[in-house]
C-alpha cells in the first residue's frame, strides 16, 4: 500500500504539475516548502542542524531564515524535476549559466574521459540536461527503488534527458565496470558525491568536522586516467549556475588508498567553498555528520517523496544518485 502510494504522487507529479503554469506551479511549490518548515519536522530540523555547521555565525533568526530559503530552494527541485519533460531546448539552454566549461571540453577532447562528481546542490537533473544537450550524453547510476514502476519512471525520464542510466542491483550488469568502460572510451559519466550511505567511504574534513563521502569518483579517475571535475551548483533568480571546477589529480605519490583519501578531501574543500557561498541550495536534509550518527549506523532510512533522492556506494565502486533521493538532489 505504501509503494502504490508513493508511486501515485510522483505519478500526479509528473501528469498535473507540469501543465500548470509557470507561476502557479512555483507558488504552489514555495507554500508547500513554507507549510513543511513552518511544521518543523525533523527533516527541517536536520536542515537547520546542518546549516548550522555551514554557518556557524548566523544567530537562530537568520538560521531559521536560511533553512526556510533552503526548504524553498528544494522544492524548487521537485518543481523544476517534474516540469522538465515538457522544457525545450530553448528553455534549459536559457535557464541555466554554466562557468568553466572548458574544463569538461578540454577533458572530453583529449579523449581521456571525465568524471564530473557533484554535491547535492541545486537541480542535478537540470544540470544533466544541459550539459547533454552540450553535446555530451553521459551514464550515472540509479539505485532500484520499490515500486518497479517508480524506478522505470525515473529512468525514463532521465533517459529522456539523455542520460545512460545503470540500475546499481538487479540489472545484470556489472556496475563499476561498466563506468569503466565508458570512460576508457572517452565518455562521459556524472555521479553524485557529497554523502556516503555505506562503510567504504572516505572520511574527510568538511566544515571542521569529520564525515565519510564516497570513494567511488576518485577511484574510477585512478582505475581509467579520466578527469575528475568537481562541480557546484546554486539558483540566482530565474536561472541555475553551475561551475565546472578545475581537476583534481591523481597525487604523485602514496598508495591507492592514500591517493584517493587525497582526492576525496579535495572535492571536500571544492564543494565547501560552494556550499559556504550559497548554503541555501544545499539539499541535506539528514544527518551528515559522523557527530551526529548514532553508534554503529551509517545508513539513515529516507523520508517519504517528496523528501527526495537517495545516494549510495557500493563498496569501492561509485557513488550513486538514484531516482529518488530523501536528500534532496
């Protein structure tokens, strides 16, 4: 019963939300983030708890003032996801401004292939359609999610996009060599980075305190030579900004291990940085922290749509942003 209910609000999503016009849909989206941080359930209260980190000098008003601009900054999300399939090209090209393209061209034309690794920042999926739309398709991974139907649905509409999508269980394919493959070729692939769900991430220093995010990015980048280009996204106005950040390398020196511990803590910084400028579009909406973890567990059960898109690791192999995730984008 749960499932069939999931499935049916997404489903009503996409079939109503995306014929409304424009503004009804925004304003209907900003009371429904209002109504939720005004109820100040736990996942807002996660929010602010989170923020707090980023913005350690912010008194209880202003905090309360961010977490109600980052609640409306993620429904904007959801907004903007279930309107997508009936965007044209005109539309994403004008709706999204892109700084250090050349990064990704200079990678993708060398033939090296790339690895573009992203925190849960404004609209993935918007990001994913321009830079398809760019001229460069790429392959993520998406975990099965229950129902079936739910899972396919996803998957097409990110297929529409131009997104290759693996099914991280159940597939028959063998995930992380598949990602190989693809960047051996000299393609493309797009993972989400900040938060890990599993045992095998690396722990790093993010805002002065200790969390684990995947290894997955920087061990793929290792494993084929490809790029890994750390990118930051945020809302200004009516438009989403993206920066493709310059590459992180491969260390000289070290271990495989100590080489992506290296790398993992320098994405860390990149997307702090981001985070710190524009913390409002930084959909974390659970706990992050190893300080706020109970003893033993590093997995937190997602909410209930539209609370979001789960990401996960499997072990050693890449981080995973599949089709519905409780933190945000």
């Amino acid at each position: 019963m749960k499932d069939r209910l999931v499935y049916s609000a997404y489903a009503l999503g996409w079939a109503v939300l995306k014929h409304l016009p424009e503004a009804a849909a925004r304003g209907l989206f900003d009371a429904i983030a209002d109504f939720a941080w005004r109820k100040r359930g736990k996942r807002v209260l996660q929010l602010e708890a989170n923020l707090r980190r980023v913005r350690p000098e912010a008194d209880e008003a202003a905090l309360r003032e961010l977490s109600r601009a980052g609640m409306r900054s993620y429904m904007r999300y959801w907004m903007e996801s279930f309107r997508l399939p009936v965007w044209s090209r005109k539309r994403v090209a004008r709706d999204v401004r892109v700084e250090g393209f050349e990064e990704l061209r200079a990678a993708m034309e060398s033939g090296r292939g790339a690895v573009i690794a992203l925190p849960h920042m404004g609209n993935w999926d918007l990001a994913g359609a321009w830079v398809a739309l760019e001229g460069y398709p790429f392959t993520t991974v998406a975990e099965r999610l229950k129902p079936e139907e739910l899972f396919d649905r996803f998957v097409a509409f990110r297929e529409g996009l131009g997104m290759e999508v693996l099914a991280l269980t159940g597939g028959g394919v063998n995930v992380v060599g598949t990602l190989a493959r693809r960047l051996r070729e000299g393609r493309l692939v797009c993972l989400v980075g900040d938060r890990d769900l599993s045992e095998a991430g690396v722990e790093v220093s993010f805002f002065g305190e200790a969390t684990r995010m995947p290894a997955g990015p920087a061990a793929l980048c290792q494993r084929t030579g490809a790029a890994l280009l750390p990118v930051t996204l945020w809302y200004d106005g009516p438009v989403m900004r993206a920066r493709i950040h310059p590459e992180v390398p491969v260390p000289a020196e070290g271990d495989r291990a100590e080489k992506t511990r290296t790398m993992v803590q320098a994405m860390a910084e990149v997307w702090q940085a981001g985070i710190r400028e524009h913390p409002e579009d930084w959909h974390m909406l659970q706990r992050f922290w190893l300080a706020d973890l109970p003893a033993r567990a590093t997995v937190e059960a997602p909410a209930a749509p539209p609370a979001g898109r789960p990401a996960a690791e499997t072990a050693g192999g890449p981080a995973v942003e599949p089709a519905a995730e409780a933190s945000g984008s």
